[in-house]
C-alpha cells in the first residue's frame, strides 16, 4: 500500500521525504521490522520507541510514524511527525491490516480488576471450542500493545490469520480501542478507585469506557449488576446489556464502610442503601431518592455454599436453571470473575457461534463438565 493512502486518516504535522513509496507492513516493535515496512515510534510506559528508529531502518523500514523527529534523517526513508502516535497507530494500522471488526469476532474486556483473569477464562472457552483465536495474554492492555497483537497474528498481506480475539483493554485505553475494534461483545467487570494517578476520579474512568462503547453500538454489553458505576453504562447506551451478580442473601453481607468508592447515587448524589454488600460498594444498591436501582442478574449467584482457601463452590442461576458450580481460585472476587466471564456465553451464542456457551451449560442433567482455566477451573458438578 502506497504510504500517502496509509496517512489518509490522520493530521501529520510534518512530512519529511515521500509519501509515494510503497509499503510492505506496519510495526511498533523494531525487531520485527522487514524490508518496506513502516515503524511507529511509540512512546510507552518504559520503554521509548524513538530509540530504536535507527535500528529500524537498518532492517529496512522504508517510513518512520513518530512525535520528535530525529536529529539525523537517513536517505531514502520518509519521517512523518504526528502529535501522538498512540491516537495515530490504530488509525494507520486499520488501514493497512483493514477494519478488524469485519474479519475477526472480538470479544472485549476491560474494568478495574479482573480484567486478565476473565479474560484468560473466555479465552479457554475458545480453546475448549477448537476456534482459531489469538489473545493479548500478555498483559499489554494499552493501543500499543494490542495493536502489536493484530500485527503479529496478520499476514505481510494484512488478512488476520486468526477467525476470533480476546482482547484485554486498559479503561483508559477503552475510549480509542472500542470504537477502533468494534467488538462484538464487551465484559465490563466493575470500577473502583484504583491508581487515582493515572485516571483520576473513578466517574472519568467510566466516561472513558462510555466513550469507547458508544463507537460500538452493536457491542453486547456484559455487566456487572451488583456495580453501580458500570449498571449505569446499561442506562444511557444504545447497546443490549447482560447482567451477571451475586444475589442478595447468597452470602453474609459486610458491613458498609465509610470509604467506598461508590457511596452516592451517580444521578441524584443521594447515599446509597443496601440489602447485601459482597465488598467494596459492589452489592444490592438502591437510591431511595430517584429510584436507581440494581437490575436482575441474568447471571447469578444464588448461594456461595462453600468458601476455602483454594476456591469456592457456588449455586448459579441461568436462565431460570441452576449449577453447582466449583471456582478453584479463592475469594469473592474470583467468583464474580467467573460468573462475568460465563455471562459472555449468553450473547456468545447469538453473536459468536456458542464460543463460550459450554463453560456452565449442559444438556444432560447428570453429567459432569470441567473446563480448565490454569491454574483455576470451573466444573458443572449437576443440575440442582
């Protein structure tokens, strides 16, 4: 693809060289740099791609996308500045690779905590299916690195050598990555007040995944009913929403604390009251003010009828059916990891050919169905 039709989507503020040169492939890491491809220099966490163009062009980068030009430019090589290449990357790189959401079925998740672990558990459904898929297991959650995941799993020709994608997103990362990818469907575990630093006050993190959504309209969303903050993507979004939760009276409820993330209700600012609070400020929430409100869990814990050190054994309620169900990994959290992740099955079966729907359901009423997610499983012991 010729380089000015590559930059058809973004404002470079500099153009250095042609931009009627051919390329070959797209890359923001150097050491898979081939003949004719363009390098974007990304600016990371902790490491600086700028670093590393020259190495690039000694592989022979043909291009080089980046925020400072270099102080020496090499012949031949063609330099475009841009303001960020974290906003321009996804844009030059749909374009070369092609719109992901028309080749691949993608399944997103993103939220404060949980985030790889569901992911890792949807991505075993996959692997139990037999499916083709790829997965940024690695943890790079940001537009750079998952964007190094569709460039590795496509040919030097852009087609995606891969039919489906779990893709694990940063919530900040979430404005740009959804609307980019389109996902099929979306898990939004929950939101708490972790690192104030990067994202400041934990309604901005929701606006950023709201944002996101909203470039994904037909995204079937998989929401954490027990979270007040992410039951009200449901309310103000186009997209259909699946809710997942423990019910109230499934376990002894704690004690309201004074520091919650969430105490006031997110439209009137009057305090929450609650029938059962698992931790934190995920439970049965009403405003008694304006009326807002937990929504019924599609997908719920009806009883934690056991908790140990290694795990947990729970009732789930699906669609009017109930599982013994066993989570090997210990603690409330991990619980509401599971159910988030089974939850996929329902609109996955409707959007993605049933990729998920073997984790808890089964036809028989006897038999018994084990799924394994290391170092963690979930077993359908038998219908209660």
């Amino acid at each position: 693809m010729v380089l000015s039709q590559l930059l058809k989507n973004i404002k470079p503020t500099q153009v250095v060289g042609s931009t009627d040169v051919d390329i070959t492939g797209v890359n923001i890491d150097s050491r898979r740099i081939k003949p004719g491809h363009l390098f974007v220099a990304m600016k990371g966490t902790q490491v600086d791609g700028h670093k590393f163009i020259d190495k690039a062009i000694e592989l022979g980068a043909k291009a080089v996308l980046c925020e400072d030009m270099p102080a020496t430019l090499a012949d031949g090589v063609t330099y475009v500045q841009v303001t960020s290449t974290e906003d321009a990357v996804g844009k030059v790189a749909t374009m070369f690779y092609g719109d992901p959401s028309t080749k691949l079925k993608l399944v997103g998740v993103t939220g404060t905590n949980g985030k790889t672990t569901s992911s890792r558990m949807i991505e075993q459904a996959f692997l139990e299916q037999g499916k083709s898929y790829f997965a940024n297991r690695s943890g790079a959650n940001l537009i750079s690195g998952i964007t190094t995941e569709f460039v590795i799993n496509s040919s030097l020709s852009g087609k995606c050598r891969k039919e489906y994608a779990v893709i694990e997103c940063d919530e900040a990362a979430a404005r740009r990555v959804f609307s980019q990818l389109r996902p099929q469907v979306i898990v939004v575990t929950n939101l708490f007040r972790d690192q104030l630093d990067r994202y400041g006050e934990v309604t901005h993190t929701l606006e950023n995944i709201r944002e996101g959504i909203k470039g994904a309209p037909e995204a079937v969303l998989c929401l954490n009913a027990d979270c007040s903050l992410t039951v009200s993507l449901a309310n103000d979004l186009p997209n259909r929403a699946v809710f997942f939760g423990i019910d109230k009276g499934a376990a002894p409820s704690r004690p309201k604390t004074e520091l919650s993330d969430a105490s006031h209700c997110i439209y009137c600012k009057s305090e929450y009251e609650y029938d059962f609070i698992s931790y934190g400020h995920l439970g049965n929430f009403r405003c008694t003010h304006c009326g807002y409100h937990r929504p019924k869990a599609e997908y719920a814990v009806t009883n934690v009828v056991e908790q140990r050190v290694n795990g947990s054994s729970v009732v789930l309620m699906v669609n009017g059916s109930q599982y013994l169900a066993e989570v090997n990994l210990p603690a409330m959290y991990n619980i509401y990891n599971a159910i988030g992740a089974s939850t996929a099955s329902i609109p996955a079966r409707r959007r993605l050919s049933a990729i998920i729907s073997r984790i808890l359901a089964s036809s028989s009423t006897t038999s018994t169905r084990t799924m394994v997610f290391p170092p963690f499983s979930i077993q359908q012991i038998q219908r209660v």
